[in-house]
C-alpha cells in the first residue's frame, strides 16, 4: 500500500476545500485494527478516483487534529472526499466499503 502523507496545514486545506479541489482525506492510526482492515478497500477507492488527491492522515500526529477538527472525525477509519459540492464524510469499515459499489 502506498500513501502520501499529508503534508498540509489546515490553513492550506481550507484553501484548498474553497477551491473545491478534489481531494480525498483517509484518517486513520496505527494502532487502529479497523483501519488496518480498511488498507485494501482504500488503496481500491483511491484508484477508481484517479483525478482525487489523495491524503493518509496520521491522527496521532498533532497537525492532523486541526485537520480532523474541521470535519468533526471521531470514528476511525474515515474517509471525506472533497469535490466540487462540498464534502462528504463516511466513517467506519462498513460506510468505507460502500463507496466502491
């Protein structure tokens, strides 16, 4: 599996979400099994997604918790995919899955 970290302050997300840039945001955690299930039905949605940007957000990581603030992550795994309309959030292994049907 291959994820970008993300290398963006929340600031710059923002900016980002403004432009309506398509995006799409994974947090998740290390020590999450849920999330550690979740890799292969990830790495799958971001293919079928080739024109997202896609970021594996680290939660433990202190930049990430501005980040997860601004779209209210309290489960783990979640998923929030930015598009030209807003964004949407799916949370858990069973909502994750539902997005390559």
């Amino acid at each position: 599996m291959i994820l970008k970290k993300l290398n963006m302050n929340k600031q710059l997300l923002k900016e980002s979400i403004n432009r309506k840039e398509k995006s799409i945001l994974f947090f998740n955690a290390t020590w999450c099994g849920a999330c550690r299930d979740s890799y292969e039905t990830v790495d799958q949605i971001k293919e079928s997604k080739p024109d997202y940007k896609f970021h594996d957000i680290d939660v433990d990581d202190k930049d990430s918790n501005e980040i997860g603030e601004l779209f209210e992550v309290d489960f783990l795994p979640t998923i929030v995919i930015i598009s030209e309309t807003g964004y949407k959030t799916y949370s858990g292994k069973s909502q994750i899955k539902k997005l390559l049907k």
